[in-house]
C-alpha cells in the first residue's frame, strides 16, 4: 500500500469539475420546476465544497492564507451549508446548523493558530477532520429525522452517505493523531488521499439522492393530484373507484356505513350570491368534514355540492351520531359575503347489508338523501333496510 500513490493535485481538479457539474445541474434543474425549500443552497454547498480543494492545488503558487486557511474554511462552510440546506429540505429544526456554525469560528482560529503561529500540517487535518466528522454526522442526522415524508429509501441513502463519510473522518484524525508530522500536504499519504476520493464520492451520492428525492416527491405530487379533488383537497371518484375495491373485498364489509351528503338550497346560493361564494361554501363544508373526520374515515367529493362519507368498521349509531355532529358544524360555518347565508346540510346513511353490492348500497344512501331533504333539510335520516 505504501507503493501505491495518487496525485493530490489532479483529485483536487477532478472534486472541483464534479462540484461545477452538479451546482449547475441542480441549480437549472431548480429553475424550471416549482421553487424546491433548500434545493439553491444545496447547490451552492457542493460547489463551494469543491472549491476548497481547488485552491489547495495552488499552494505555493497563491498565498497560504488562500491556500490554506481560505481553502479549508471554504470546505467548512460547504458542509455547513449543506447541513443547513437539507435540514430545510427535510423539515428539521436548525439547531444542529447554529451549532456548526458557531464551530467555524473554532476552526478558523485553529487553523490561523497551525498556520502563522505553530505551523502544523497534522494539526490542521485533525482540526478539519474533527469538524467535517461532526458535521457530517450533524447532516445524516438531519436527513434521518426530517419530518417531510419522503422516499425512504432515498432518505437512508444520503443518510447513510454522510455516516460513512463521518466515520471515516474520524478515523483520518486519529490516524493523523498517531502520525509523524508532515512535511508537505501534497505528498500525504493514501489515507489523506483517500480522503479527497471520498469526497467525490460524497458529492456524486447526496447529488444523486437528492434527485432522486425531489423526483419522488414530483411522483408523490402527480399521485396526489389524480386522487384528490383541486377545491376541496378530499378525495376524487378516482380515489372512491380504488376504496371501494378494496372495502368490498374486506369480509367485514357489513360494518361499512355510507353517508351521503349536500348543501341545503345550493343552487340559491350561487344564484344570489355568485359561484365564487358556491365555490368558498364548498370549501368550508369540506374543511369541516377533513377536520372531523373518524381515523380510517374517508371523504369524496362526488361533484358539485355533493360529498360522501366512508365509515369502515362502525356501527349504524356511531355514523347516524357522526352526521349529526358534523350537520351542527356545518350551521356554525361563518362566510364573508355582503348578504347573510344560511348555511345547512342533509345527511343520508345506509350500512352495507350483507347480500346487496355497492351500487344498491348508494342507492339507498342516496334515498336516505331525499327523505332528509323532503322532511325538511337540516337533518340526518337513515335507511336501515332495502325499502
């Protein structure tokens, strides 16, 4: 291993052209879609990490104060930015950014110490190690227990990069620790070099799991919109189609209640009031329904005014008291609009009867629909049979 030998300088040249390549790629990629929290930054982390090593391959060239203490100060804030950007990313808090960012200051006073003061090539390493280690771990952290729901495989991916990354700045300090001390920086040995492979390694990783995060998260998005009805955020027919497959291949299908309801008098109101009033009703009325919903409940919007209501695994009383808690809601739903509206609505509810199919089930949701409607609106009615 001691024969074997890589040039500093040319894997300084080839972290900086992978920087360049990916900064660019992402931060067009960021351009033509939808403003990604984080994504820009992310970006300019990876090429400022890269230029870190670039000025290190001018040392002798330009100044040490470049050379070194800008060199390593600039890869430290390329991690640093990197943690605080995925933590946007990923929903986490930023603690672990104030943290590391307060440790920069320790590190430029070391390396200011280790460069003019007591010159030291190990000390440096051990420093930069020791930080890059921490904030490595900081940044896998981060990713790991991010609150937004992404592609988990994806997510242990970056994590799991930047672990390894971590543990094996770790073992660079310790290594540097128990070494003789270095002549030149560019003559170091495998380990050190090693370093800077990784290093492109890190890059290619958390720029390919961040792609591939953001393209499931495009996924996800296109799913969500072909199931879920743009005005109200509840479910579509699309949606009802997938549910109802799957609640009428369940042996409990007995226990599937079935509510329908509408809006009292809609029509009137968008006659007097406008279609953007009908349209904000519908909304209202569907945030009261999405926010009282029952755990396994779900809700559809089949259209217009008209919503319906699954309850698996219920009993008829449980949906008849159900209805009628969110027919009192519904009374109490305050609208901005220049003349007063009253708002009601009717519930009609059927419980799965053991021979019948899903059709005759809505039929008799729906007849239970109008009986509430001629008795009056306002109010819940039952069909407990096929009358």
């Amino acid at each position: 291993m001691s024969d074997f030998s890589l040039d500093t300088r040319t894997l300084n040249f080839i972290i900086i052209l992978f920087s360049v390549i990916f900064c660019t790629g992402l931060m067009l990629f960021q351009r033509s879609q939808k403003r990604i929290e984080g994504l820009s930054l992310f970006s300019m982390s990876i090429f400022i990490i890269g230029t870190g090593p670039f000025l290190m391959s001018f040392r002798g060239v330009i100044s040490d104060t470049l050379s070194i203490v800008g060199a390593n100060m600039l890869i430290a804030l390329g991690f640093h930015l990197t943690l605080y950007s995925l933590s946007l990313f990923r929903g986490y808090t930023r603690r672990l950014a104030r943290i590391s960012a307060s440790l920069m200051v320790a590190v430029f006073v070391g390396f200011f110490f280790y460069t003019y003061v007591v010159p030291s090539i190990n000390s440096r390493i051990v420093i930069i190690s020791s930080y890059l280690a921490l904030v490595t771990l900081f940044t896998s952290y981060a990713v790991m227990k991010g609150s937004r729901k992404d592609l988990p495989t994806a997510v242990r991916m970056m994590g799991m990069t930047f672990l390894v990354y971590s543990a094996f700045m770790v073992f660079r300090a310790l290594i540097t620790l128990s070494s003789d001390e270095m002549s030149s920086f560019m003559a170091a040995n495998i380990i050190h070099q090693i370093t800077f492979i990784l290093s492109i390694v890190l890059i290619v990783s958390m720029s390919f799991s961040m792609l591939w995060l953001i393209n499931a998260r495009l996924l996800q998005s296109i799913h969500t919109l072909s199931y879920e009805d743009p005005l109200t955020a509840l479910h579509n027919r699309r949606a009802l189609e997938a549910t109802v497959s799957s609640i009428m291949n369940c042996q409990n299908t007995h226990s599937v209640n079935v509510i329908l309801s509408d809006i009292d008098n809609f029509k009137r109101i968008n006659d007097n009031h406008g279609h953007l009033i009908g349209d904000e009703v519908i909304r209202k009325v569907a945030e009261e329904v999405r926010t009282s919903l029952h755990p396994n409940a779900k809700a559809f919007r089949l259209g217009g005014d008209e919503i319906m209501i699954l309850l698996p695994n219920s009993h008829l009383e449980i949906a008849k008291d159900y209805a009628d808690s969110l027919r009192q809601s519904i009374e109490k739903i305050q609208l901005e609009a220049t003349n007063p509206i009253e708002l009601t609505s009717s519930f009609g509810i059927a419980q799965h009867l053991p021979t019948e199919t899903w059709h005759e089930l809505v039929e008799r949701a729906d007849r239970a629909l109008y009986v509430a409607k001629r008795e009056g609106r306002n109010r819940v009615s039952v069909c407990a049979s096929h009358e």
